[in-house]
C-alpha cells in the first residue's frame, strides 16, 4: 500500500479523474450561492444541484472536485469516534446524464486498489450495497470480482444516500478493515459496526430520483465521493483524524504558539 499525504492523496485522486474525461473545478463557496435549502454546503455534490436535474448545463458533463464542507447533524460524536468531523474536503467525482454504475464501480476499484494508484491490498477492502440494488452487486461480484464475504446488503439508514432537498439515491459504500485491534471484540463485529475498525473510504452515490420534485429522473447520473479525511487516517498509523499530516502541523504550530500542551 502506497502511503501518502493529504496533499499528494488529493492530487492523485483528481488526477486519476481527469484522466478519466473529467473537468477539474474549484472548491465552491461554503455559503450556497441561490440555494435557500442550506444554510452551508454539506457535501461534494451540493453545489451542483441544477446540473443534476438538468435545470442548468454543467461546464462539462464530467466533472471532479474537492470540496470544503461543513457538516453538524452528528457533532456530538466528534472526538469520540475516529471517523467524525464537522469541516472536512470531499473528494468527488460526478456524472451529469453521462456515465453510470458500469462505469465507475470498476473506476473506485481500480484508484485504490492498482500498483499505479493507491495500490490498497484487495483483502483489506469490503463493499456494501443498498439491499434491493441487485445491479450494483452484480457489478461488484461479477465484473470486479469481488467474493461474495466481502459484501453486505445494508438497508435505507446506511445506503440510501440523501442531504436535505435535492438529488438522492442508493449507494454502495467501500470500507477498509484497519485491523481487529480497533475493533470492538464482538463477535458480530462486520461492516456496519459502530466501532472503528471498519472505516468507509469510498461512496459511490447513485442518483436518480428527487426530494424536491418527488420524482425520477429522465436520465440517470451519479456522484461519487472519497472520504478525504478519513481516508488518510486509515492509510496511517494515527488512530484519531487530527493527528494526520496537515492538521498535525497545524495543532503542534497552534500548541507552540499558545505555550499549552496537547
């Protein structure tokens, strides 16, 4: 497994994309700009919402990006779990009425797992699926090739993917085993767990219906993003988010500064 900083992590990510026929764009504004359903951008595709529902045409109908988002529905677990935080960058990649599940499953598989990219051992990955979405399984199983004990069926709470009003859909979550020891010892202790040794990396979003117009889409699109933050605290020894590369120097330049101890 390659190891890699934030900075070089978000570099390859994007630039495995564009490699891929996607347009690289900025981080957008953290205020939504014409979008009274939020007060802050929660997540990668949030800016981008006309352009899924086809009210706007995009710069390009591939598009990657990382985007800064502030998050607070579960603010009570930050610092509690590894895995929560509430201002994070999301890696995402999205599909306006282009490609779709046949396309980019086999696109996350090959970023984190080939020697050119992340080079993750294939073992060391397990993927789950909305329970009714027989296509996205198949896809994994029999395209990719993964074996049927690294997969799970979860339900709407963990793989039905939706953020206020606005695009929603299934998705199938890809999740790193960080080893037993940061496990919680039970014996059901699987994909799904409230513990920390499991930890999701990848979403593979796909969307087709809409909250706001309580409709299906006439073409299909899809959003896709990479869980920045958490991922470079899988790939390192660090067993909590704020001790990976950039936050580590920004805290220890802050303790300096302030004459306190961390």
């Amino acid at each position: 497994m390659q190891w890699t900083g934030l900075n070089e992590l978000r570099e390859k990510y994007l630039s495995f994309f564009e490699s891929k026929g996607h347009l690289r764009l900025d981080s957008f504004p953290l205020v939504p700009k014409n979008d009274p359903s939020l007060l802050l951008i929660n997540s990668g595709m949030a800016p981008m919402k006309k352009w899924f529902l086809a009210q706007e045409e995009p710069p390009r109908h591939r598009v990657t990006t990382c985007q800064k988002c502030i998050r607070t529905p579960d603010i009570e677990r930050v610092g509690i779990t590894a895995r929560h935080g509430t201002f994070f960058e999301m890696l995402g990649n999205f599909s306006f009425q282009d490609y779709f599940k046949e396309e980019v499953i086999p696109w996350a598989w090959e970023f984190l797992t080939s020697d050119e990219w992340m080079a993750i051992p294939k073992d060391k990955l397990h993927i789950s699926v909305y329970e009714e979405d027989d296509e996205a399984y198949d896809i994994w199983t029999k395209k990719v090739g993964i074996a049927p004990d690294h997969m799970v069926r979860l339900g709407k709470e963990d793989n039905f993917w939706e953020h206020g009003s606005g695009p929603c859909g299934p998705c199938s979550e890809i999740y790193f085993d960080r080893g037993p020891e940061y496990g919680c010892g039970k014996p059901g202790c699987t994909v799904g767990c409230d513990c920390d040794r499991y930890m999701e990396v990848w979403n593979n979003v796909f969307t087709h219906s809409s909250l706001t117009l309580n409709e299906d889409f006439l073409s299909t699109c899809c959003s896709i993003f990479f869980d920045f933050n958490n991922s470079t605290l899988n790939f390192s020894d660090n067993r909590f988010p704020f001790r990976v590369t950039c936050f580590k120097d920004f805290l220890d330049t802050w303790k300096t500064l302030c004459d306190i101890g961390i």
